[in-house]
C-alpha cells in the first residue's frame, strides 16, 4: 500500500512540516456509521471518518499512525483491527483489554495485527481521581502484557500523583507511556477561570520532577500531545516551550508526538450539562500551526527524534520503509 505521503495531493506535499517516516502515535476515529459506541461510554464523540483523519496527515506529513483506541468504544477494538489492516503495515495501535476474560490467544491476534500496548480506561475502573485505584491498574495490566513486551498508557488530570506512582512504575515489567504532557499546565492554564493573574513557574509545579526522573530512567514515555489540554495561549501555545524543552532535555529519546486528533475537550473544558449520550463539541485546534511551532523549539537531532526514531523504537517497527 503506498505510503500516506505518496498519495498526498502534490500541493499538500509540498507544505508538509514533518520529516519523512514521522509518526503520529496519538489519535481516534470515530466512524458512527461502522462502528457502535459503548452503552457505558463517558462521553459521546461526533462522526469523524477515515478520509478526515487522512486529509490531516497528508497536510503535516505523517507517514505512520499509531491509533489510540476511543475509549468511547469500550472494549469492542474491532476498529482497531479494521483501521491495521487498512494502513497494511504501516501502522501500530493501542487497544483496551479486559484482565478478566483477555487469553494469551487474543493477545497474540492483537500483536499480529500490529497492536503493541494497551490503555488503561480509568473511567471504567473509576480510577480518575484514586490514586490507589491507578497503581492497582497499573500493576495488573502491566504484568498481563509483559510477555508481548507492550506498553501500557495513561492519562488522568493528577500530575501531582507521580510522585507516589513513580517508584511503582519504575518496577514495572512495562514501559508506561504517559499522554498529553502528563496533564502538566502551564501559566495560562494555572490562571484559567482566576479572578486574578497569579504567578506560576511552569518548572516548579508538582508532578514534574517524578515525570522527568522516570523519563531519564527509561521507564516513561511521554507525549507532546493536545497542547490545548496544559495551555489556553493557543494557537501556537508558546507558553509550552519552557515545559517542552524541560521533558525533551530530560530524555530525548522517550519523547513522541501525538495529535489527539479530532480534539477531544480537555477536562477544564468540558460540557457540565452534557450527559454521556449527548454528542460532545471537538476543539477548534490548528494543527499545522502547532507542529510548525513545536518544530522551533528543538534541534533538527531531537526533531528527528520525536517524529520518526522514538516511535520506531516503542511501535517495534522494523520496516525499512
């Protein structure tokens, strides 16, 4: 199958911002009309098809897709196998799995199909806001996948959590890898619904030193995803920078890109009269905007890194395309 690229219109090609072989290792797609939603989903995502998600990466010049299977799905991954064997190859994803009934058989199908991790669905385990909860998960599924040597993913609203959850992580059988900046915030966020401007230093906020020690250790990775979750100084979001470079110093070699597309709402954000079933607005995001700015805060090395050689290494990819 061609390469997302080479069937690109020329005019996109040309205003591509990502390097070749870049990878986008965080994102959904919702198509209703194929695949049902889950009865206990938390929120309820409007349709978004395949071609969408390809006229986006056509635009930014991502070659790969790691898919992150819609937790709205529950534990129904049939898209998932849908969308790897659609990609022929070129592409990795992160299921869901149930520790209960998951057999060592399914988890074969999964990898063969190009599976290489799971997400932890805390909604499901009411996992958001309980720490303990979190590190029970974390020690479960983590042992569950280990003989496939996956990786496991978070994301939840705590970052001040990381520094009891680092020493667990770091004896996992696991790498974990941690999405959206680890939920850190920047100043424009801190002050987000404030009466009044506070000062707050982006380096000194609970949660980043653990994040940062587990990044150096190997035992975590990270993605620089959905800005529009740590930042509301959109659209280039330059108040990241300071928390970028801080995660990409501290291991440029367990940093990646994601999107997040099509932009679910951030938990600041979110609808409070919406029930589950209602379908949930996306963010107004520009992507091309974000990536070309992200681009200038690192060296060509550590570019090159976050697009293309970090996810090879986590996706376990080992085409030579």
């Amino acid at each position: 199958m061609p390469s997302l690229i080479e069937t690109a219109p020329e005019s996109a090609r040309k205003e591509r911002v990502c390097p070749p072989g870049s990878w986008d290792t965080h994102f959904h797609i919702f198509e209703l009309d194929r695949f049902e939603l889950s009865p206990r989903r938390h929120f309820t995502p409007a349709h978004t098809p395949l071609a969408d998600f390809e006229a986006l990466q056509h635009k930014l010049g991502i070659e790969h897709p790691a898919i992150a299977h819609g937790l709205s799905f529950g534990l129904d991954i049939s898209s998932i196998y849908r969308y790897l064997e659609y990609f022929d190859g070129t592409a990795r994803a992160f299921a869901v799995i149930d520790l209960e009934t998951v057999t060592d058989g399914d988890l074969r199908r999964m990898h063969d199909a190009g599976v290489r991790g799971i997400r932890i669905d805390y909604h499901h385990h009411k996992a958001q806001h309980d720490l303990q909860e979190q590190i029970k998960c974390l020690k479960g599924y983590s042992a569950r996948v280990a003989p496939f040597k996956w990786a496991v993913q978070v994301y939840h609203p705590h970052p001040e959590f990381w520094s009891e959850l680092a020493p667990v992580v770091a004896e996992l059988p696991t790498p974990v890898v941690l999405d959206h900046f680890g939920a850190l915030k920047t100043a424009s966020l801190a002050n987000y619904n404030q009466s009044e401007t506070t000062d707050f230093d982006v380096l000194q906020q609970p949660g980043l030193d653990a994040i940062t020690t587990l990044l150096r250790s190997g035992k975590l990775w990270i993605k620089l995803s959905a800005p529009y979750r740590c930042s509301e100084a959109g659209p280039e979001y330059h108040d990241m920078e300071p928390l970028v470079k801080a995660l990409v110093k501290a291991h440029p070699d367990r940093v990646l890109y994601g999107s997040d597309w099509p932009h679910t709402q951030p938990f600041h954000r979110r609808p409070k009269n919406l029930e589950p079933t209602d379908i949930e607005p996306f963010v107004n995001f520009d992507d091309y905007t974000w990536v070309k700015t992200l681009k200038t805060w690192l060296s060509e090395e550590e570019w090159q890194k976050l697009m293309v050689k970090n996810p090879r290494v986590l996706m376990q990819y080992e085409r030579n395309d």
